[in-house]
C-alpha cells in the first residue's frame, strides 16, 4: 500500500513486514511469547541458524512452523488454536507451570498486538468495552506483567486513521506502564519518561508526519539511531 | 487391590449432584473430557459451575452442556465457543454468570486449591478492571491482587494413559490444565484412551501421580475433534 498525501510519499510496512522487522531484534537464545495474529508470524521470520525458543500459554517450549496438511498433528495446537509442530529440544508441561514461566518473569520477551498504548507504557489489548459483549482475557494479562520485556506490533493507527499511540488509553487496561517497545506500521518507538521515542521510521517519513499521526508525544531518537 | 477403573461413563460420574462445581480440563479442542461431560448431560445434572479456559469447542461436549442451560456459572479465561455465538447468546439473554480470571491466575487458583493455600498475591491484573472489588497490596513497590484458591467438587480429566493406581500421563498439548485440575477436586475423574499394566508406565514420566484421581474410565475414541 503507497500512502500519498500533502507532505510527502511512504509505504507503511505491510503485515509479513512488520513480523520481519521484529524478527530481526531479537537475539538467540532469547525465550519469546508470542500473541495471536502479526506476533505469530514473527516465528516466521527469525533468520535461519539463530536459535530462538518460543513458548505457548497452552503448555510447550519450542514452538516450531505450522505444518504441511498432511502432516497435522490434532494434539499440537498453540494458543491460538492453530496446528502447530515442536522443534528439537521442544518440551510440554501444564498450566500452572505454563504461567510460572509467564508470571515468575522467565521469558525474555513477549510479542502482543494492541489497541492501544499509552506514552507512560499503559497497554490496551483486551477489551473495547463493548456494552453486553462477554469480557475474555485469556492469558494477556499474566504475559503483560510477567514478561521481562514486553514489545507491541501494530498498525500506526487504526482502519480508520484515529491514533493507536495515544497519551492516556481510552479503553479497558491489560496491565499499566508494561510495554518497553511499540513496532507500528511506520515506525519504531522506545517507551522513555518524556514519551514515545523515535528509533526508526519507513524511508521517505518525517519526524512531523509521524507526529501528526500520533496523538502521543514523539521526541526524536538520539544520534546513535536511539537504539 | 486398588483398582480405580470403573466400566462405564455412568459409573464414573456416580454421586455428582445439581449445584456442583465442576473443574473441567482441556485448551480449545485439545485435552478436554467430552465423553464424561456428555455423562453429565445423560445424568441430567443442572446448576452446575464450570471452571475451563475456555467455553468448549463446536457443538459437542462443553459446548452442549452449556447450550441446554445445565451451567448456572462460568469461571473462565477465554469464554468463547469457537465457531458458535452460543455462549454470547447465552450471555446477552442473562441465562448464564460469568467470572473472566486471567488465564494464569486461573491456573494459579486451582494450583493453590490443590497444595493448600487459601490465597496468594499476583501481580496480574492490578491496575486493571478486573481487580475492581479485591483486596490490593504494596509490596516491595510493586502492586498485587489477592486472588482466592479455586476448589472443585469434581475434575473431569483426560490423559493418554493411565493404570490402576490413577498414575497418569497425558499428550502433547493435550495437558494444560489437566494435571492442575487433578490437584484441586475432591473427586478426580479421570478418561483415558489408553491403558497401562501398573509398573509399564515409567515412573519417571508420570505427569499425575495417582493419589490425585479416584476414578477412571477407558474411552479410546481417537484424535481430538476440529
């Protein structure tokens, strides 16, 4: 998708290439969560040789591809409920100590879509609070506390252009002040004291554009690229 | 001898009554007791408060129970019916309560039914509406929820095999909240698709060992279904 308007040209980054660009930050040996939708595919994306384990809620380390149709196994679904397989070195166990390693702060990371994120880290991604709709959390709130790091993947702003980065959420909290890292569609975003900040933006963005799509406040990544 | 087998679903539900809290295992399609919950149908039991991750799958077991209205109450992380709006239809109309626990803590409930601890702090969902009305604490800086131990009159479980003694094991991700749940009951139930001699399963790869089950019943009906 080109995105053209009064400031200038820019292709926001597609699904595949939001996933791709995670990947990319996170180091070997690092055991990572991943939510349902974009943050599954990053699985996808992690480069060849760079060993990294993936954990699901339902009870298993070592998360591997989807498989082929003929090769399904109807006893091996992640947390989404989708066929998955288990690599070499893959492990099962229950529940509770599924969430010892969520809430008891084993995993390096955990990768959540969201709604909405607050500049002081405050995360939406359960509930929009429908009137008569049944609440359901499933295991974001634990993953959202319990996870040394927490990044979100997103799209900038929502289907119809209203800012997902905002200055205070205006629906039901996961869980305050626990995202580290926003990946939007746009731009990388570090979680600091004055706002959002700036790491990265897709090539032909400005730092003002990005801002006039984010009700949030950006301040710019510092000169080593804000890594 | 200790034998815990019973020869049919009927025998192995033998005492639950109307009103009863029922721990029942299983993520998604995978791992849940469907035979023992179409038991409880067969048995006419209504009232029933039903402790699952989620509120069954397609038409069959959990979700059926619910559909003919025998469940007064759900505790739940993730109350939905894949492929079925009958939990929310249930839901809009009022004919069912619903408690959401985070997933985690859910588990964690029913691990501290099971080893004895009334309740405990978490981290989970402070802050959040769903610590609305519980007791909250400081400690070290950081703010946490009391959360209570979630008992079971019964747990309905489903293992890949089990012997005599109720030693059991369970399949890939099959076990989720199975073994938990086995802890947290006063009466364990248990359905196994395979069986094993007593001394064939290794002692080392016992996930449930059998002084959490009372009851087993052989249903060898396959793979879970879609």
């Amino acid at each position: 998708m080109k995105s053209e308007n009064n400031f200038g040209k820019w292709t926001p980054l597609d699904r595949g290439g939001l996933a791709r660009r995670v990947a990319q930050d996170i180091p070997e040996g690092w055991y990572v969560n991943l939510g349902v939708g974009v943050p599954t595919q990053v699985a996808d994306h992690v480069p060849q040789g760079r060993e990294v384990v993936f954990h699901s809620e339902n009870g298993i380390l070592g998360l591997g591809p989807a498989p082929m149709a003929d090769k399904i196994d109807r006893w091996l679904v992640n947390a989404g409920k989708q066929y998955v397989t288990l690599v070499r070195g893959g492990s099962f166990f229950h529940h509770a100590d599924s969430f010892t390693m969520i809430r008891g702060r084993h995993l390096d990371l955990c990768v959540l879509g969201a709604f909405e994120v607050a500049q002081n880290g405050d995360l939406a991604n359960w509930s929009t609070a429908t009137p008569g709709a049944a609440p359901a959390v499933g295991g974001a709130m634990d993953l959202a506390v319990g996870a040394k790091r927490l990044w979100v993947v997103m799209d900038h702003t929502t289907k119809d252009g209203r800012p997902k980065l905002l200055r205070k959420c205006t629906y039901p909290l996961t869980a305050p002040a626990c995202v580290s890292r926003v990946y939007t569609s746009l731009a990388v975003l570090d979680v600091v004291p004055e706002g959002f900040r700036v790491v990265e933006m897709v090539p032909g963005l400005s730092f003002n554009e990005l801002q006039a799509r984010t009700e949030a406040q950006l301040v710019q990544g510092d000169a080593n690229g804000g890594k | 001898m200790i034998d815990k087998f019973v020869h049919s679903v009927a025998d192995a539900l033998e005492g639950i009554k109307d009103g009863a809290t029922i721990l029942v295992g299983g993520f998604g399609a995978v791992g849940q007791a469907n035979h023992l919950i179409d038991g409880l149908i067969d048995r006419g039991l209504r009232d029933l408060t039903v402790v699952a991750n989620n509120a069954g799958y397609g038409q069959i077991g959990l979700a059926r129970l619910l559909q003919l209205r025998r469940v007064r109450k759900i505790i739940c992380s993730f109350p939905r019916i894949a492929g079925s709006t009958s939990f929310e239809d249930l839901y809009r109309a009022g004919e069912i309560e619903l408690e959401v626990v985070p997933q985690g803590t859910l588990a964690e409930r029913l691990r501290a039914a099971g080893a004895g601890i009334p309740a405990f702090f978490t981290a989970t969902a402070a802050g959040t509406d769903l610590a609305k009305g519980k007791e909250t604490r400081e400690i070290n800086g950081r703010s946490y929820v009391l959360e209570n131990a979630l008992y079971g009159d019964v747990a309905l479980v489903e293992a890949w095999r089990a012997d005599r003694w109720g030693n059991l094991v369970y399949r890939e991700s099959g076990r989720n909240f199975n073994p938990v749940m086995a802890t947290a009951a006063a009466l364990t139930i248990v359905q196994t698709q395979h069986l094993a001699e007593l001394g064939e399963i290794d002692p080392e790869t016992i996930v449930t060992p059998g002084i959490f089950v009372n009851r087993v019943v052989h249903i060898p009906y396959g793979d879970p279904m879609l």
